[in-house]
C-alpha cells in the first residue's frame, strides 16, 4: 500500500498563486491528486497550471477571492464539474498588510482599526473561515475530507513588528482545532502546518536591504533557528501530502505540524 498516493483525491489549493502555495500545489499533483489551483492572480494562476502539467500531473485554475463567499462558491462549482468533488483543501492564502506592522513610527497604539480588519479578513476570515463554510459542508456530506490550513510560528510566540498578523494566525489555529472536533465524527480532519521563516513577497522587504544582503531581523532569525537557515518552499510538501492522504493521517486530527527548522523549539 503506498501510503502517500493522492490520485484518487482532487485537491484545492486557495493562494496557489504564491510562493508556498503553489508549492504546496506542486507536491500535491506530483502526490498523484488533481489540483484545483485558486488565486487572484489569473497570470500566476495558469503559470502555476502549466508547470504542473509540464511535470506530468493535472491542474486547473480557477479565479476566485478567499475573502468573498460568492466567489469561492463560483469556483467550487466550476471545480465539481471540472476536475470531480474536492477531498482536500488546503488554505495558503494570507499575508502581512504593511500598514499593520507596528513600528517606531507608528506604534501599536496607533494602528488604524481598518488595517486591523484587513489582516483578519486576509488571514482569518480569507484564510480559513469562508473556505471551510463554502467546501466543508460538501465533505460532510459525504463523510470524508482533509483541510489543511496553515499558521504561523507568530501563533505560538507573538513576534515583534507583525502584531496583526501574529493575533490572525493565533485565530488560525484555535478556529481549526474546533473545527478538528466538531467535524471528526463525521469523517472530516482538519490540521495546521506552521511554517517557520520562508522567504516570499510579503515578508521580503523585513528579511532583505534592498542590495539583497540580511537585514539585522534575519540575523536574529537565524540565530533564534537550530538550523541556522531559511526554510525552502519545496519543504512543506512532505507535511501536506501527509496530512492530506487518508491512508498516512487516517488518525490524525487537530494537529500543528511545525515545519520551522526548530525555531519553536528555541529558549536560549
């Protein structure tokens, strides 16, 4: 039995068009499973399809905004009758609004409560709740699923500057550890990746100077990270194909899955 076999799964992957997400879409199809690859970006979105399938695997993009219900109703139903009824979702969308992060110039007391608002609906509402309430029911009905959403080292440790960002991610998790109870008796699991330090547009500009050298909260990083390193998106894909296989993570509900090189494990 190979316990990492997704072909009989149809996988959608929201905020494939980014960095980790279209990772996440890459493992996923190589895994055997057909990819619903949903963005914003319709460019980066038939990118992402093309790379699939020029790697052999089956992918197709669907328009739609995680942060709107009519949307992603839209294109789960164009996904029913493209690719087959979803098993697995997976929700990558988010990311730091710059106008949120608390800095010397603009405190935490001074953050607007719109900026507030727009991380909740990116990280939180966009992130997790409206995908759950629009392909959830559908898996419940038929007694079987995986979501998978993923969080954040800033859900466990609040960290410096992204305090938004840090209080969505920390919703992150306590919303799917209550999904993961209510939606276990009926054959639903749902779990949590949390990435450690990944390098991508919305947290390039914190990591990088504009020469591309380190910038002093990379070197802190590192140092806070066991591995001293980076992590590489292609490295989240062995902790989603097996939350999302059946076979592998049968038992396997309300987890976080650190992928962080050790960061959480850190003290001094």
């Amino acid at each position: 039995m190979n316990l990492f076999n997704l072909s009989n799964d149809v996988a959608v992957v929201i905020g494939a068009t980014g960095a980790l997400g279209g990772a996440l879409a890459d493992g996923l199809a190589a895994a055997g499973a057909k990819v619903a690859v949903l963005g914003r970006n319709a460019e980066r979105g038939a990118a992402r399809v093309q790379a699939i399938q020029a790697q052999g695997g089956q992918a197709a993009f669907f328009l739609a905004d995680a942060i709107s219900r009519s949307s992603l109703a839209e294109a789960h139903e164009q996904i029913e009758k493209t690719l087959g009824p979803p098993t697995v979702l997976v929700n990558a969308a988010g990311g730091n609004d710059p106008k949120a992060i608390a800095t010397a110039e603009r405190p935490f007391e001074q953050i607007a409560l719109e900026d507030w608002h727009a991380n909740f609906d990116l990280n939180l509402v966009g992130g997790v709740l409206l995908p759950c309430q629009e392909f959830g029911p559908a898996m419940l009905q038929r007694g079987h699923g995986s979501i998978i959403n993923i969080a954040s080292v800033s859900a466990h440790l609040p960290l410096s500057r992204v305090v938004t960002y840090s209080a969505a991610k920390a919703a992150v998790l306590n919303l799917s550890q209550f999904l993961a109870r209510e939606w276990a008796p009926r054959g639903v699991r749902v779990n949590t990746i949390t990435p450690g330090f990944f390098p991508a547009e919305q947290n390039r500009k914190l990591l990088f100077n504009d020469d591309g050298s380190p910038t002093a909260r990379t070197k802190s990083i590192w140092t806070h990270t066991p591995m001293g390193r980076f992590g590489k998106p292609e490295e989240l894909i062995g902790a989603a194909v097996f939350l999302a296989s059946q076979q592998a993570s049968s038992f396997v509900t309300g987890t976080d899955l650190r992928v962080d090189g050790g960061f959480l494990s850190q003290t001094i």
